[in-house]
C-alpha cells in the first residue's frame, strides 16, 4: 500500500485556501475566529464552512488553527468555537494548548503544533499516546533527528519545508511579550526579530552598527523533498498564513510539481487527495517574497550563512551585475527578461540594502524612476516582477478528478453510469420514450455533450456510448442527464469523505516530573493536563508572572558565527564578553552555549 503524502498549504482567509486547493494542495490551514497565533488571519465559521464542503470534493482537509495559550476566562468561548467547527466538518486543529485536550468539546482530531517544542522522539511518543493524530516538528531538527522521530513513533510526522522562520525555537519566544507586552504565544508577536541592532562588547564598543542581527532568510527545502519523505515525513508543510494569493498560488505549485515527479518514479508514494492540478504558468519561488533561501539545518551542520542582516525585506530573484551608471540609467548584464513598472533592489559593498522602481527597460538598459546610489559591480535583485504577478492575478489553475461514463438506454430509460477515480459511483436514470433512431452515427455528437464538464470539479477520461441502437436524444436531454450526474457525484463525494474521530486519549507519564515556563501553562484545564500525567511541579506561563533572568529567546542562530567570530575559532577570542544587543534603551545580553551550538537571548 503506498504511502499517502500531505501538501499542506497556508491560507489567511478561504479565497486564498480555495486557490490553495486548486494549485495542487492535499490540505490547507486556516486561522480560527479568534486564538489563532496569527491575530490578523482570522475567519468566520460561515466562510470556514463553505471552504470545508469544496475542500472535500477533492479529498483534501481543511485544519484550523486555534494555537494560541488560552486563559481561564476564555475556556467557554473556544469550547464553542471548537464546537462550531467540528459541526462543520473541519478535519483538525492545530493546537499548542494542552488545555483544549481537557475541555469539553468533540472528537474532533488535534494536532500538535511546532509551538509544543517537538524536538525529542519522548516529546513526540507522549503527544501520540495523550491522542494527538499528528506532530509538527521544529524547524531545527535535521535530517538524521527526523528519520529518529519517525522511526520510533506511530503518530505522522509533519514537517515545514519553506517559508519564514522564527530566529527562536517556535514556542519559546518571549521577547515581544518582555519588550512590547505582546505575546507571541497569543499570537501578537511584534517582531523585533526583524529589526535592526547594534552590537556592543563588554565595554561598550560598537561591533556592529544598525544590522538585522536577529532576522533570518526564508526557509527552502525544495533540493531534500526526497530525503525527507525517506526519512518518514508524511506531511509536507508551508509557511505563510499572512502571505498574499499570489505567493501561496506560486509556492504550492511549485511544490506539488516536486512531489509529482517523485511519485512518478516511486509507486511507494501517492497524493493524499484527488485530481490532478493543471497550472498555466511555470512556478518559481525567487518571484515570490524570500529574504533569500536557507535549508536551515535539514541536511547537516554544515548549513552556510543563515541570515540575512542587511535586510528583513524581500530580495526577490538575482537579476546580474551592474556593467555601468549614467546619469539617468544603470545597465546591467544579465539574460533575464525585465519589463516596465518592475522593483529591483541591491546591497552596496558596504551593506546598505536599496530598492528602486524602473520606469523604461531597453534591453539591458534600465531607467530608474529615481537613480539610486548604485556602482558598477553591484549585484541587482528583482522583488517585484510586474509581469508575473500580472499573469498570477487570472486564474491559474484548474484541478480536475478523472471519471469515467458510461450511456445506455433501456426502455424507457436512458442510463448515464458516472465512476470517478476514487471508485465513487453513481447512475442517473431519466425516463424518455419514443426516441427515434438517428439517420447519422450519434457516438461522437453524444460523447461531445457528456464530456463539456465546464467549471466543475471532473474531467472525462473514458465515455462508453451504446451506440447500436444509434438514438437520437437531444442536446438538452444529454445536457440535463450530465448536470444531474455531476450534481450527484458531488454529493456522493462529500457524503463518502472519511471522517475519523480523535482517539481516546491514554495518561502517559510525562517527560519530566517538573515544568518551567517554556511549556506555557496558562489555565487550570492545561495545569490539569499535566497533573494527571504526573506532573509534580508546574510553573505557569510567561504571559502570567514575570520570570526572573528568563531566556527570551534560545536559538541556533548564533551571531557570532554569522558575523565569522565563533568561539570556536582564533577570531572569536577578539570579541570581548559579555555582547550586547541594544536597540534604543533596551540592552539584551547574549549567552553562548557552544557545546549545543545554541545562543540564548536575555534582557539585561
């Protein structure tokens, strides 16, 4: 039997989804109405609704994100909200909240969020056996941890393989909640992990000045798909549930193509969902936002320069060098095709990230709506290409389930017999009497009627006619026949969709006998959670009670290596510790420990 893998998509509301779905996604996720870690990417059960009945003709899922830590007061209302969506049908949660485990709401499936801190193959075994149906492990793990993980828990195993990253382990980020009173367990992050700091030795002296320090490049794991469905991932998942259709539109596509020719070579693999997706543009990922790309850890520790200092903005894709700068023009050399109206950017030599408009392209001749301070030799990036995001505002792409027909006629009756590719079967039966028989051959004009499937959701593959009796049967009869078969199928489809219930949950014996902070506590349900499973000693969550001295922040990140002075090596020792992070009036103090190769962020 082989082995059915997840693409899943992101998506801030059910426009985007629906596209999602249409581009190749098995499974799409989507903010709740409230208590999602997206605060801006909320949506309504109406609408949540109609995305779950569209999503399951093609045997794709739809998850709702409900991720945030939830305080005692609001245990009522995501009781409700959770209520409301497994009414309609919604496949699974993604939760971080240990809580919602205990509260009073249906067997709807819970999955455990990245947010949960699912580093360890115990972590991953306690989260199976309290129930959960499926993990999503931390960015930071590798290849070799992942196949570990898989290898020794029965629970599948969802992976991100592109998109934005959070600097710290996701889950154990405090740092806007200590700066700005926003939590990002409550999914209000504030992000000063984007923005610019200077860095200051034990004396005051300035590193580094006004540099992105914290921010990272974009997750792409395109080149290590392969390695990863080897090493036991089923479900391969995107960031980016802020991002607009046009990205979600170009990276799902890209990504279903990748697995697509995968599962041609291997029949040890197949879709998790129904259809097949006909894109009509080529997808690239450099044409949407990036901040440029890092494996980040999948292969080795050997994972080159992760950051991106200069900028947390969109680079886009590398365009060529700068050959010479006239007064009103830049020309640049370069084989790729730029159009009127695109947005290029650089970085000078000394780092200063730049972007400008061009009004007129001739050639490899570029006429900047302003002339940036640019010099030859300086490398040019297009983050906005006018014509791509031109072509990806018409639709894109049609998914269509193969079926199979088959017309007859046995008097009175004219029979049209639907299959699809997925054994659903239907036989539609419409009473027509004194039928002549046609003075022509009627096959072709009879199979063109049946197969003109339009907008919806099916495409003929196969049509058996009865043609020895050559009827005569209108247009209009062969045109109702089909509609009421489709109709029918559909319903068929929805009614057919497996709808498996959350497993009864065992008490395993937690990990540990005593719980900091980090596990992020903040009402009695979670407390409960925990007890029952042997808990002796629980700290409650950050966004609670101030903590002394705590990490807001635990990273493989480490900006000592990034700037090339790693303890490790002779240039690390001509920093003197302890090194600062300053922004305005806020110092954060950094903590190296070198043996894990983690960096740890503290408020001075």
């Amino acid at each position: 039997m082989p082995h059915r893998i997840e693409l899943l998509s992101p998506a801030r509301d059910t426009y985007i989804a629906r596209e999602a779905i249409l581009h190749g996604a098995d499974a799409v996720y989507i903010g709740a109405p409230k208590y999602s870690a997206r605060v801006a990417a909320g949506n309504n059960i109406d609408e949540i609704a109609s995305l779950v009945e569209f999503a399951h003709i093609y045997g794709a899922k739809v998850y709702v994100a409900l991720n945030t830590i939830i305080k005692d007061e609001e245990i009522k209302e995501v009781e409700e909200i959770i209520t409301s969506l497994y009414k309609i049908g919604v496949d699974a949660l993604i939760v971080q909240d240990m809580g919602i485990t205990k509260m009073n709401i249906p067997p709807i499936q819970l999955h455990a969020s990245t947010q949960c801190h699912n580093t360890t193959i115990e972590q991953v075994k306690f989260l199976e056996q309290s129930g959960f149906s499926q993990v999503v492990l931390a960015r930071e793990l590798n290849i070799s941890q992942i196949n570990e993980i898989c290898k020794n828990t029965n629970v599948p195993i969802e992976v991100f393989i592109h998109g934005a990253l959070c600097v710290s382990y996701s889950g154990r980020c405090y740092l806007s909640q200590a700066l700005a009173n926003r939590s990002a367990n409550r999914g209000e992050c504030a992000q000063f992990c984007r923005l610019p700091y200077n860095l200051e030795d034990a004396n005051g002296n300035v590193l580094v000045k006004d540099k992105h320090l914290l921010s990272l490049k974009d997750m792409n794991r395109s080149n290590s798909i392969e390695a990863l469905l080897d090493a036991g991932v089923t479900s391969f998942k995107i960031e980016g549930r802020l991002k607009d259709v046009e990205y979600v539109k170009n990276i799902t596509a890209y990504y279903r193509g990748i697995l697509d020719e995968i599962f041609s070579r291997r029949k040890d693999y197949i879709a998790a969902s129904s259809g097949k997706a006909k894109i009509s543009f080529t997808p690239n990922p450099y044409k949407s936002f990036n901040r440029g790309f890092t494996p980040y850890y999948v292969g080795d520790k050997s994972f080159g320069n992760i950051a991106s200092i200069n900028t947390p903005k969109s680079i886009g894709e590398e365009i060529g060098v700068v050959k010479l700068v006239n007064s009103n023009s830049i020309e640049v050399s370069s084989k790729i095709e730029l159009h009127n109206g695109d947005g290029l950017c650089f970085t000078s030599k000394d780092g200063k990230f730049s972007g400008f408009g061009v009004n007129r392209v001739e050639g490899n001749r570029l006429y900047p709506s302003s002339m940036p301070e640019i010099k030859c030799g300086d490398i040019i990036f297009r983050n906005s290409d006018t014509k791509f995001s031109k072509l990806l505002a018409s639709p894109t792409a049609e998914r269509k389930i193969a079926i199979k027909m088959s017309l007859s006629y046995s008097q009175p009756f004219l029979l049209l017999q639907v299959c699809d590719e997925d054994n659903n079967s239907i036989t539609i039966k419409e009473e027509i009497k004194d039928l002549e028989i046609a003075k022509t051959a009627q096959g072709i004009n009879q199979q063109t009627q049946l197969t003109k499937l339009g907008n919806t959701p099916f495409e003929a593959i196969e049509v058996e006619i009865e043609e020895s009796k050559n009827l005569f049967i209108p247009s209009s009869i062969l045109a109702k026949i089909r509609r009421n078969a489709i109709e029918s199928l559909i319903n068929l489809r929805i009614k057919n969709y497996p709808r498996p219930e959350r497993k009864r949950d065992s008490v395993p014996c937690y990990t540990q006998d005593e719980v900091s902070f980090e596990t992020n506590i903040a009402n009695s349900k979670a407390e409960e959670f925990y007890l029952e499973r042997g808990v002796k000693k629980i700290s409650r969550a950050y966004e609670l009670y101030s903590v002394e001295d705590a990490p807001l922040m635990t990273t493989l990140h480490c900006i000592r290596r990034t700037c090339g002075k790693c303890l490790k090596t002779n240039e690390g020792k001509e920093w003197k510790e302890p090194l600062f992070l300053v922004l305005g009036k806020t110092r954060l103090q950094l903590h190296f420990n070198c043996k894990e190769c983690k960096m740890i962020i503290k408020k001075v």
